[in-house]
C-alpha cells in the first residue's frame, strides 16, 4: 500500500506537534528517551529541542498519496497510498494522526505518523516509526467540517439534500483511532452544513429548519455526551441566520451569522447567549464567515470576503481588523501559529505579517518571505505546535520561518503538486506570560 518517491531538496525545514498513544503495527521503531517536563530556556520560550520537529504529512495534487516528510534533515520518510485522493488534510486532536478527508465520496481515513510518546517511569520514551494507513475509516455522507478542541475533534458530515441523507456528528480522540472506533456520534433529522464546537462534555452544535431553502443552519443546541451518544440539553432562542464558522475561548463560543455574531457564554453548566450585529459601516453583502483567534483573548478574529474583523465578544462589538487591505496591497493568505498566540497573515508583496494575541493582535513584525505574489497564489500556512516555526508551501518549494526570530531559516523543494498539508509530531506545553 506503499510507494516510495524521491523528492529534491533545497537547505532545510520542518517541525513537531502533539502526542499520542499506542505503537503501530510491525514497523521498525526507534525510542529516544526525553524528560516529562522540558525546562524553559532563559529568553521564556520553552523551545523543546529534545521533542525534536515532528513531520510533514503532504497530500498530493494528482493522484491518492499522502507524502511524510522528516523535518530533522527534509527527507521524505514514506510516501502512502490512500483509497482516493485527499480534499483536505487535517492532524488528529494529538497531532499524531493525518486525518485525510475525502469529501465527495464520503470516506475519511486515517494515517499514523509515526510520532508519538508514552510515559515510562520519570521520563517518555519518543517513538519513531514508519508512517501506516490504519484499518479504520468513517463512511458518512459529506464530511465537511472537522473541528478539533483539546483532546478531542468533532467530525461534522453534512448530509445531501437530493439523496435525502441526513447530516450527523462524529466525536473521536487519538485513543479512539489507536481502538478504531468513534466516541460518540449524533444524527440529525436533516442534511446541512454544520460545524461543532466541543466543551468537555458537551458540545454546541447547529439546528436547520428542514423546511428552510438554505442548507446553513440557523440554530445552535446544546448536546451532553452519554456514553457512545448524545442528549440534547437546550435549544438557544437566539437565532443566527446562515450560520457558517465558529471558534471558542475560555470563557465563550462563537457563531457566525449573515447578521452578527452569536456569542454563548459558559459559567459552569450554564449556557446564556446574546447576538452581536454587524457594524452599521458593513458593506452590503458582507458576512463574517469563519472565527479564528486564541483560547485566552475574548477578541476573536472574523473573516469575511471583504477582509478581517475583531470581534469583541465581552465589549459586544465587531470592528475593523488591525490590518486592513489597500490599493497596492491585499490579503493573499492567512493563519494561526501552533498555539494560535499569533495571527499570520501573507500579502501580495511576499511579506509576511505577525499580530500578537497578547497585544490585542497588534502587528508585532513583518518578515520578507517572497518577491511580489500573483492575485490568485495560495501558498498555504503550516504550524508547528512544539517550535515557534511555520512552514509555507508555495508551488513546489517549502519556506520554513522561525517566528521568534522573525527570519526564514531555510527551503527545500518538492517534485510533486502539493495539496493540502499538515505538521505531526509531540507538541510543546504552552507557555504563556500573562
């Protein structure tokens, strides 16, 4: 089920990610042994060399691979085939497993990464194995939205309105792939395009009137896990008309609305929500349609094809994003660091720009990356979430950036068409000054 390819490299890259649980299979593995508790270095950034960088897990563009890349030294580790080809590329909750979704034949499988670690008396031991398909796989009509949070993910499959498939909701964790099985799942009485955000036991998820013409919901209910199911808790009375995105913080959970933001704050086991309108100063047609931002800043960012918002969801208010697209100067991609402290966002000029969560996403510095980029270039932005470094793939080269160091630290380049890309690996604890 394994291919192998040669891929020509250019000077250096890439980084590390999360943990995980059990060993796979009968490849060979390497154990290095690492203290449970890395030491921060002086400067309070807890670079975690001894976790080592991780891999990259790349989907190819034509045909159904996924290609694994070292980030110690940039050579490909294993190049696995896949039933069909990758729509979207994704990291299991612990960053051990590529999550290949294939969308339009409702089939998602998943690949060991060959990272992980377990506790062994005062230390872990860190494997490294070969990278393996496993057996399991989730068959559901359109699996669209995948929303990890913590330890877990939420797996939202839309449904089909002209087969009559109803949409429903998977929940699964690491551990749950190592047993190769769902936590829990949910099925709703009608197709839509949904999402979920997971809060320990519980998760909000979205409600479409089946009589609506829309498929975007317009509702949010409140389910409880029990056992391999879920009981609805409470349907919220506020509505949020053609609901598209979410994102959450210690303290709320977001929707996007054609006409606001709905915001649902938690105290304990109580959910109470409040909208949020859209400026008045919006241009006509303009939505917010996707949340991103940190867990510990209740000021998340909107999106929208009009470009970015900050959405104050203590203050109830939506304004203008710190940066903000003119005549010479426009947005060409955008992300979130390893643990989402920095918004990133790429210009047309090849610049790369880095707003601080911790300063309210004020712009904390700019780092030359290109010359200028076309209008319709995508290069696409990877975190690692054991180091401060990113890695950018722009046609066929990888661009590997140290954010601390605000620099470009090295390249290397691919012979295949990329497609959608992920970091694998042990992620660092987050460190936070505040």
């Amino acid at each position: 089920m394994k291919t192998m390819k040669t891929i020509a490299l250019k000077i250096l890259l890439l980084t590390c990610a999360t943990a995980a649980l059990i060993g796979c299979g009968d490849s060979d593995t390497n154990i290095t042994e690492i203290e449970p508790t890395p030491i921060p270095k002086e400067d309070g950034h807890d670079h975690d060399d001894a976790l080592g960088k991780g891999r990259l897990a790349i989907a190819d563009a034509e045909q159904a691979v996924i290609h694994f890349f070292d980030l110690e030294d940039n050579t490909l580790v294993e190049s696995v085939n896949i039933t069909h080809p990758a729509e979207y590329l994704y990291a299991s909750p612990e960053s051990r497993y590529a999550v290949a979704v294939q969308r339009s034949v409702d089939h998602v499988e998943f690949i060991d990464g060959g990272i992980w670690q377990e506790l062994h008396g005062d230390h872990y031991d860190q494997h490294t194995d070969a990278p393996t398909l496993k057996n399991f796989t989730l068959n559901d009509v359109k699996p669209t939205h995948y929303v990890p949070r913590g330890d877990k993910a939420a797996v939202f499959f839309d449904g089909d309105q002209e087969t009559g498939a109803n949409a429903n909701l998977s929940l699964l964790s690491d551990e749950s792939i190592v047993q190769e099985t769902i936590i829990a799942e949910h099925h709703f009485d009608t197709y839509m395009h949904g999402t979920a955000e997971i809060r320990g036991d519980f998760v909000l998820t979205t409600l479409r009137d089946s009589s609506s013409q829309s498929s975007l919901p317009e509702q949010v209910v409140l389910l409880e896990v029990h056992g391999d199911h879920f009981h609805q808790e409470q349907v919220f009375e506020e509505t949020c008309p053609a609901l598209h995105g979410s994102f959450q913080t210690e303290n709320y959970i977001a929707f996007a609305c054609g006409d606001g933001v709905l915001a649902i704050e938690q105290k304990g086991n109580v959910f109470t929500a409040h909208k949020i309108a859209n400026p008045v100063d919006m241009p006509e047609g303009v939505r917010i349609g996707s949340l991103k931002g940190s867990a510990e800043s209740d000021v998340m960012i909107g999106g929208s094809r009009a470009g970015l918002f900050l959405v104050d969801l203590r203050a109830e208010q939506i304004t203008s994003f710190n940066w903000q697209p003119e005549e010479d100067l426009s947005l060409i991609s955008y992300g979130l660091d390893g643990h989402n402290e920095h918004s990133l966002i790429i210009d047309n000029t090849g610049y790369l720009n880095v707003f601080s969560a911790e300063n309210n996403w004020e712009l904390d510095k700019r780092i030359s990356l290109f010359s200028d980029l076309a209008e319709d270039a995508k290069p696409s932005i990877i975190a690692s979430k054991a180091h401060e470094l990113i890695y950018i793939i722009h046609e066929q080269e990888v661009t590997a950036v140290d954010l601390h160091d605000g620099e470009v630290i090295g390249h290397f380049d691919l012979n295949f068409v990329p497609a959608k890309a992920t970091w694998l690996g042990v992620a660092s604890k987050e460190e936070h000054g505040h």
